[in-house]
C-alpha cells in the first residue's frame, strides 16, 4: 500500500516535467528578447503575445477536467441491485433501465450502455475515463503531458488558444530575429552574448512552430468535423452502428459548441462553450425522440442540480408525454 503511493507520488512529480520544460523554454524566450536584443520597437507587441500565451497555457494546465454529475451516478439501491446481480446480461439490463432517464445515446462496441466501474458511474456521450487523471472526464480528447493535465469539455477551448497563440508567439519572435539571423550568418553581428540568443532564439522558435503547425491543423480539422481525437481513432457507438459523424451538426455550430455564439469571445480564454457536456446535439436528431427526457434539454438541465423541485418537475413532464 505504501508502495503504491510512493509510487503514485513520483509519477505525480515526473508528470510536471513536460510542463517545466516549456515554462523554461519559454522563459528564457523572454530573457533573451527583452534584455539581450532589447528591440524596443516591437517589445509592445510581443508582451500582448507573451501574456495571451501564458493566459491560454495557465488556464489549460490549471482548469480541472469536468466529470459527469450526479444524475449519472448509481443511486444506492441500483448500486445494490446491480452488485449482488451475478449475470452479465441482467447487469446490463439494469443499466439499460437507468439509462432511459439520462440523455445517452452513445455505446460500447458491444452494444451495451457504456459504464464505468472504477467511478461507478453510467458514461454520457463523449465521455471517457483517464486512467493518468483516474476519472471519468467529459467530451475527453486526450491527456496531454505538456500541460499534464486532460483536455475536455471544460478546458479544450483554452488548449485551441493555447496552440494559435504558441504559433503567434514563436512566428512573431521569427520574424522580427530575422534580420539579425542573416547578419549573425554573413557575421556582421557584433560577438557578444546576444549573437547566440539570435541564433537559438530562430531555431527554437522555427522548430516549435513547425510542430504546432500541424496539431494545430489537426485540430482545426477535428472542431470543423466536431471530433474529439478518441472520436477520430474509433467512431463513437449508437444503437444504429458506429458513426464517426454522428456528433456533426455543420461547421458554424461546430465551432459554436466549442468557443460559444458571441465571436468578440472567441479568442479571449474565458470559458464560452455550449451545453454542459452532458448533452451533445445529434447528426440524426431522430434518435432523440425515443428518449421523452429530451424533449426539453432546458427542463433536464434545469433539474441537474439534484433537487426535489428539479425531479418533481421531471416527473410530471413524463407524466404529461405519455398521455
């Protein structure tokens, strides 16, 4: 047992070691463009860079991932029911009993309703279990070691602004380091330290952009197509079949689910995205209609917080739909 926690408390420790990389690197970035070139003439422009870049990475690396509510957890008596249950078909009957009251659509490659046994809970769409994090993360795309941390619902908005503004950032540094990059070659750069800042500084910045480039590019292409990089590798399960397009309702609401409907937000790290992660529109609306809970996705998201007056509420609008 102590073992394991040691073990647990190193791993916890080395997980930080990506993200002091790219606080040194970017660190030093600073030092030497401010204080050893010192170019007065573009320092305005490049702290607006340097703040956007180390906003959009602190809220990445400091957002915790969003976990599914209460409303998908086993109530007492179904965790009872479904434990001292031995057959693994009546478990999944069971679940299946409990899903009809939650809006879940997705499946597992079986066919059964996605469940999570470490957190005891019945996956909603696009959710998965970290094993790094050791919970159950929603709309989880992957866990990235840069910013040790998953991104998810709750955070991918501030990962997307977190790779423009890291390409901003090292393509302005290029740019304007250019002209003393060419001066440093032909050697009519005074020697002094500052002569290997300028040649460091290009490279780093050249070989970070490259590389932001292209998963930047990727995931420009996952929000356009609305997929989560779990989504990409295995299409999502319905009860009609796998469908890796089975979440794309059209680019602007794609986009809008992501960053949210006002646009002067877009580019501002503040949390904007749509829904509660909960809840995710459907390709093929017409599934929706088997579950009366969603009828009205405000009513269920209204009485989400656990309350009687929320399952009062609930309770008579299926009430009311079935007559």
């Amino acid at each position: 047992m102590a073992l394991s926690r040691g073990l647990r408390c190193c791993q916890r420790v080395f997980s930080w070691i990506p993200v002091l990389i790219i606080t040194s690197v970017v660190l030093w970035s600073y030092y030497a463009y401010v204080f050893e070139l010192c170019l007065l003439a573009y320092l305005l422009i490049f702290h607006v860079c340097f703040v956007m870049f180390s906003w959009t990475y602190w809220k990445s690396i400091f957002t915790p991932p969003a976990s599914p509510c209460k409303k998908f957890q086993l109530s007492y008596s179904d965790k009872q029911r479904y434990e001292m249950e031995e057959r693994p078909d009546a478990q999944k009957q069971i679940l299946v009993e409990i899903a009809k009251k939650l809006p879940i659509f997705s499946r597992a490659q079986s066919g059964a309703i996605r469940f999570c046994d470490r957190c005891q809970v019945l996956k909603p769409d696009r959710c998965h279990h970290c094993s790094v994090c050791e919970t159950c993360v929603l709309k989880m795309d992957h866990h990235c070691p840069w910013v040790n941390n998953c991104v998810g619902f709750s955070n991918y908005k501030f990962f997307l602004l977190f790779l423009s503004y890291s390409m901003l950032y090292c393509v302005f540094i290029a740019a304007t380091v250019f002209q003393y990059f060419l001066k440093f070659w032909v050697g009519d750069l005074p020697n002094g330290p500052a002569k290997f800042h300028v040649l460091f500084l290009m490279f780093v910045a050249l070989m970070f952009f490259v590389s932001l480039m292209f998963l930047f590019g990727y995931h420009c292409w996952l929000v356009a197509k609305n997929r989560s990089t779990l989504e990409a590798f295995s299409a999502p399960v319905f009860v009609s079949g796998p469908d890796r397009n089975g979440f794309n309702v059209g680019i602007l609401s794609n986009l809008q689910q992501v960053f949210g409907e006002d646009r002067r937000l877009w580019f501002i790290p503040v949390f904007t995205s749509q829904g509660n992660g909960h809840y995710f529109p459907l390709k093929n609306r017409s599934s929706e209609s088997h579950n009366p809970l969603l009828a009205n996705e405000d009513m269920w998201e209204e009485s989400d917080d656990g309350s009687e007056e929320g399952s009062l509420a609930l309770l008579l609008s299926l009430l009311i739909l079935k007559h």
